[in-house]
C-alpha cells in the first residue's frame, strides 16, 4: 500500500468505531507508525472532523421545523419538496457558518495562482499549498491518456523515459487563467510524487513560460520543462526536496 492509498482508505476513518475488522484499514493504520508526513496529515485530519461534528452538535434547527414538515407531510408531494428544501437550507446555512471559514480558505488559496504571470510559478502555487484529489486514479499510462482524451483535457506527446519508468497514480483536469491543464502524477522510488503539468502552446505567451527549460525553484518547490510546437510542459516536486531534473531527460 503506497502513501496515496493509504489516505484514501483513511478519509474513511471513524474514531467512534471499531476499524480493525477491516484489513485495509489496519494496514494504513500501521504505515502512520513508519511515516511521519502520513502521520502528521492524518491528525490533521482528524483535527478538520473533529470541528465539523463539533459544529454539527451545537447547530440549532429552525424553531418550528418539525410540525412545519409534519403539516407540509399531509400536503401534495410537491409542496412537501419544496418546503423540505427552504428549510433544509435554513440549517446548512448555519453549517456554513461553521466550517465555511475552511472551505473559503481552501477556494482563495486556489484562486490565487491565476494571479501568478508565469506557468512555472501558477502551477508551483497550486501544489506548494493546496488541497486536491485527482479526478482519476490508474497505474496504467494508456489508460489515463484514454481518460484525458475522453475529457477534452491536453494530451501529452510524450513523456521523458526517466519519468515514463516510474509508476503512474492517476491525473485531473484543471484550469490556470482560462487555460486548460492536465496533471499527470507519478510515484518516485522513495514514495514522494512527481506531478506533471501539460498545456496546449496555443493562449500562452512568451511571458507566461519564459526560461521554462530551467530548473528553478518556486514556492520552494525545483521546477522545469520544456516547450514544443504544440504543447507545455512543467515538471514540479511534491514538497521541498524532491528534485526533477533527473526527469527531464
């Protein structure tokens, strides 16, 4: 079980009940005893569930709601939704309150990279500090080109034989300043994530890959690629440390 599959079994984590009648579970449970990032993300997990049911547990319904539904029950079955819904709206509004804060931190800080004028540095933001899952996981390179072709999102042409050697875990579609973007993530032998980023040449300018052939830091992540006539490309780490320039070749 690599790192990337033990955080999606332990999304699924309950504290209030028993996890170890589940095989997979226990598995991930033992990897925080061996990697401490694995460790930390999880308590911090934790941490984000422990508000929401805090905030859940103090959230108040609308005075009235019960005998509200239960006269709106004896009317049509239209009325009854409608009804349901206004108030039902009522109650997430006061979630929001809540755990809005989070989710509003979570849309600024990805916002935030369309302010940045060059790719390099856009798409460094995005992984330096966000939270993202990817839209589809696969080992297999032909299968995720299928899936990006399937969704109209930019194809590589190829891939540097460094990189195409190590495992792929899946990829998204996303966008930066109107442009369309493919992530394409791959596993390094020490577990730590390569991402790949490919655009369309097409909508850039000049500025927004300058000195893309360079191996820079940005947002204290090493970064480079390069351009052909039809496409970009940026390679970054998944965290300071992790070098790509063995990749790019």
């Amino acid at each position: 079980m690599d790192t990337l599959e033990a955080k999606q079994i332990l999304s699924a984590y309950q504290s209030d009940k028993e996890p170890f009648s589940d095989p997979h579970m226990l598995e991930a449970l033992n990897l925080l005893d061996h990697d401490p990032e694995l460790s930390e993300w999880f308590e911090n997990q934790l941490a984000f569930d422990r508000q929401v049911k805090q905030t859940l547990s103090e959230a108040q319904p609308p005075v009235g709601l019960k005998e509200t539904l239960l006269a709106d029950y004896r009317k049509q079955r239209r009325n009854t939704v409608i009804r349901f819904v206004r108030y039902a709206s009522a109650l997430a509004a006061v979630l929001i309150i809540g755990v809005g804060g989070f989710w509003k931190y979570t849309i600024n800080y990805n916002s935030k990279m369309h302010e940045y004028a060059t790719f390099r540095e856009g798409m460094a933001y995005f992984i330096a500090g966000s939270y993202f899952t990817l839209d589809y996981l696969d080992k297999d390179l032909g299968n995720i080109a299928k899936w990006l072709e399937k969704k109209d999102s930019p194809m590589y042409e190829s891939i540097p034989a460094a990189l195409a050697a190590k495992e792929p875990i899946g990829c998204k579609k996303m966008t930066w300043r109107g442009q369309d973007v493919s992530l394409v993530c791959f596993h390094r032998d020490d577990g730590k994530i390569i991402h790949m980023f490919i655009a369309e040449r097409d909508g850039f300018s000049e500025e927004a890959i300058t000195d893309l052939d360079k191996v820079l830091v940005s947002h204290d992540l090493e970064t480079g690629g390069w351009v052909t006539d039809t496409h970009v490309y940026l390679l970054t780490g998944s965290e300071p440390g992790v070098t790509i320039r063995e990749y790019l070749s």
